[in-house]
C-alpha cells in the first residue's frame, strides 16, 4: 500500500515545513513541533465577539430575558428573528400613491372623453393633467429606491410577467408613455381650442387616441394594484400572503384619483353633474376600500398587529381608515345648505387624498417591525406555510 504525506504546521526556526508519515504498520508519527502552535485550553477558540448577537439592534430583538445564556441576557435563537427587515423607505410609499392616483385619473378622463359625448369635457381635461402630473415622479422615485439608475434599465431588458418587480417597471413605463401620448393630445386640443380636425390629422390624432385607450386603460389598472401584489408576495409577515393588499390598494386608486378630479373641478368652480357622478363613483370605492380593509385585518389575523396594536396603530386606524373613507363620506353626505357643500367638498377632497397617502407609507413602514417580531416571523413561514 503507498505511503502518504501529512503535512503538518511549520514549527522549526529554519522556516521548512515539518512533516508526518502515514503508514499501515506504525500509523501517524508526525514531529511534535508540528502541533507546537495549538491552544493549551478549548477557551482559547473562544470568539472575540457573540455570534447570535452580531449585526442585530437591540429593537430587532426581544427584550425578555434569554434561554440560552442566564448570565448576560443575550437573546437566544428564538428570540432573534429568521427575517430579514425590508429596506423600503417613504419613497416607496409615495410612488405606490402617486402610481395608483394616477391610473385612476386617467382611466377616468379617458372613459369621459369616449363615452361623455362632449359633455363631460372638464373631467377630462383634469383627470388627464392629473395623471400626466402624477406619473412624472413615479419612474425617478422607483429609480431612487433602487439605489442604481441601471437597475431600473436592467429590469427592461428581459419581459418576465411572473415577477411583479419586473411586471411592474415594464407597467409603469408603458402606461407612463400613453399617458404623456394623452396628455399631448389633450394640449393640442387645447390650443386649438377644441376646433376639429380634417384629413391626415385627424387620423392620426384618432389613432393616438385609441391606442392611448386601448393600452392606457388596462396598463393603469394593472398598475394602480400590482403595488399590493407585490407586497403580498413578500415573507414580510404583515404582507406575505394577504391577497386583499391588492384589491385594497386598487379600491384606494380609485378613491384617490375620483377625489382628485372631483376636487380640482370644485376648487376650479366647475362642479355640476359631473362632480356629482364622480362623487358617487367615491363612495363605491370608500365601500370596497373598507371591505377590503376587512378582509385584510381577517386573513391577517396576529400578523396585523403592528398597524393595529402597535406603533402605528394611529396612522392606520385614525389616518388610513378616518381620513381616508369615514371622514369624506361624512363631509360629502352631510346635510347642509347648498353655499357649505362646495367648501365641504374640497375638504373630502383632501382628507380623501391624505388617507390615500398614509395607507400606503403605513404598509411600508410597518414591514420592519412585522418581520423583526420574531414570534410574527415564525407564524408567517411555519403556521401559514403549513396552511398553503
């Protein structure tokens, strides 16, 4: 049988390598200068920093006293968290606003203009200003939390519809761009004044209008829910899973958009008939918002409690939920005389839109708790994985 070598640890002066023989008669010899550097004690392995607590606040952690070291009070294994806390910050939550307000708007500009028969021209000369305004920031500050311009360029070079990251960027640039197309129709109108157009311009100015509509129209309404989708698709605790995100997030685009319309048209002094439909098609979207509110906090169950026991229990309960659908549809259903109901109006109007507002950065804020409870971590990956 051959002989092999085991190289040992260098432990002569001269620097050479000191070395062991493998043999089936006499087995290892190796020269004891080879383990010359070897600890005294298994307490000189002893790491210099904790390995359960390194790179862990103290807010990630619970503040009970530890299982596994009575000592000091280091936490344990189940009391760190198996999550990691999402790094979404406040821009996030503003484009999901801006996204959904304006996909509302512009669905509902663009049904007005092909279905008002001339008559409901205000509510499309504003829902299209509004959605152009609020789709602009939408791409910079998407491109803004991903940290790198290319990123959001990357995401465009592949078509993949099963991921709602990749989904969404194609959805937001599509949608953007048929909304500008929109928009600059809307302005040449303008200039000239609504006078009608003949020959080859006209052609085109129709086909723009109809591809605008045709792509527009379902693009906004992917993208005024697909922000729920995604959230949903997460491990974060409060949102993995809850397929209501989606439908909740829709019936507050629509919500935001009618009520931005409706309350440039009041401050503009144009209401009439046409802010008197858009408040109705308001309340139904306050009635589906609140049932889908319902249908969160259900599926939720414990998962919700950091928008309902927690920190921010008051933005949720007292902005998201007031402000958002109790307080417009008291102000809007008030019985007061005619000269009141305009300034009434406008302050549903906003209270509608800052509602609107704090559902969204409520949800993205409350993700880093959810996910560093560890009690709340362990119920999303093991009770509901277990359920599905």
């Amino acid at each position: 049988m051959p002989d092999f070598d085991v190289v040992g640890t260098s432990g002569t002066t001269s620097g050479t390598e000191t070395r062991g023989r493998w043999n089936t008669a006499s087995g290892i010899a190796p020269d004891k200068k080879a383990f010359d550097t070897l600890p005294d004690k298994l307490t000189d392995f002893t790491p210099k920093q904790k390995p359960f607590t390194e790179g862990f606040s103290e807010s990630g952690t619970k503040s009970k006293k530890s299982t596994g070291d009575k000592d000091n009070g280091d936490p344990a294994y189940y009391d760190i968290s198996l999550l990691q806390s999402p790094v979404w910050t406040k821009e996030v939550g503003i484009y999901f606003f801006l996204g959904g307000m304006s996909s509302s708007a512009f669905s509902i500009a663009r049904l007005s203009d092909r279905f008002g028969r001339g008559k409901l021209r205000p509510v499309t000369q504003a829902g299209t200003l509004i959605a152009a305004l609020a789709a602009l920031p939408c791409a910079p500050l998407l491109i803004w939390d991903l940290g790198d311009r290319s990123r959001f360029h990357h995401m465009l070079r592949i078509w993949k519809p099963k991921s709602p990251m990749n989904l969404g960027s194609w959805t937001l640039t599509v949608y953007t761009l048929m909304g500008g197309i929109a928009a600059l129709r809307e302005f040449l109108r303008f200039l000239r004044k609504d006078a009608p157009l003949a020959g080859g311009a006209k052609v085109v100015d129709e086909t723009a209008g109809v591809v605008a509509d045709v792509a527009g129209i379902p693009l906004g309404l992917l993208l005024a829910g697909y922000t729920g989708i995604l959230l949903s698709t997460t491990s974060t605790p409060i949102w993995s899973r809850n397929t209501w995100i989606g439908a909740l997030f829709s019936a507050s685009a629509v919500a935001a958009g009618s009520g931005a319309v409706r309350l440039a048209l009041e401050v503009t002094g144009q209401e009439g008939p046409a802010t008197e439909a858009l408040g109705k098609v308001e309340t139904l979207a306050h009635v589906t918002e609140a049932i889908a509110h319902a249908g969160f906090l259900s599926a939720a169950g414990k998962l919700a409690e950091p928008v309902t026991k927690g920190k921010f229990k008051n933005e949720y309960l007292g902005g998201a939920i007031g402000l958002g659908i109790i307080v417009p549809e008291l102000l809007n259903h008030l019985p007061v005389p005619k000269k009141a109901k305009r300034g009434l109006s406008i302050a549903a109007g906003i209270a509608s839109l800052v509602g609107g507002y704090m559902l969204r950065t409520v949800f993205i804020a409350a993700g880093k708790p959810s996910a560093d409870d560890p009690d709340l971590a362990r119920l999303a990956t093991g009770e509901k994985g277990a359920k599905s």
